[in-house]
C-alpha cells in the first residue's frame, strides 16, 4: 500500500485500524466499499489485502457475477492504460469461478 499510494493509505489505515474508512457509507454503501476495496487492491498489486477484500465483498453481498465484473473490467482498464498487473500472484482469483 505505501508503494502505490505514497505512503498516505498505510499511514491511514494503521492510524485507524479501517474503523472510520468502513463505516463511511454517505457515498458508497457496505457492499459497494467492500467490492471497491478489492478491486483497488487488485489493480495496485496487493494481492494478500486483495485475496482478503475479494472474501470480505462476497460476505457483504457482492455475488459472483458482480465481482467477476469487476474483476474482468479492471484487467481492461490496467491493459488500456499500459500498466502491468501480476497474474501470477492474483491467481486466487480463479476461485470465484468455482463460487
């Protein structure tokens, strides 16, 4: 997290354990900010926190076509933008497949 976000998200998120992060839902709801979690962990290469947030986004609500969505229209958004994404440590998610 600090390599992709200057140090700002770790700094946040030790500071406030997520509390205050979480529990914000005046723009996004539960379920929309456990799916965004992942995916932005999947995009910056965070594959332990993403692993964890694809889990926490199914337990909020977000089904498998939902998050196969997102997945799939995030893989398009990093290859449009020339960014390079490591497969190799994202291969958990395959396991949505088989939900």
């Amino acid at each position: 997290m600090a390599l992709t976000s200057g140090g700002d998200l770790s700094q946040f998120a030790m500071l406030s354990i997520y509390g205050e992060l979480m529990a914000e839902e005046r723009i996004l709801n539960a379920k929309e900010t456990g799916l965004m979690e992942f995916i932005v962990c999947y995009a910056s290469g965070a594959a332990p926190q993403a692993r964890g947030h694809m889990y926490g986004s199914r337990n909020l609500g977000n089904g498998k076509a939902e998050i196969q969505k997102a997945i799939k229209l995030t893989q398009q958004l990093v290859k449009d933008l020339g960014v390079s994404l490591d497969n190799e440590s994202m291969d958990f998610v395959k396991k949505v497949d088989d939900w």
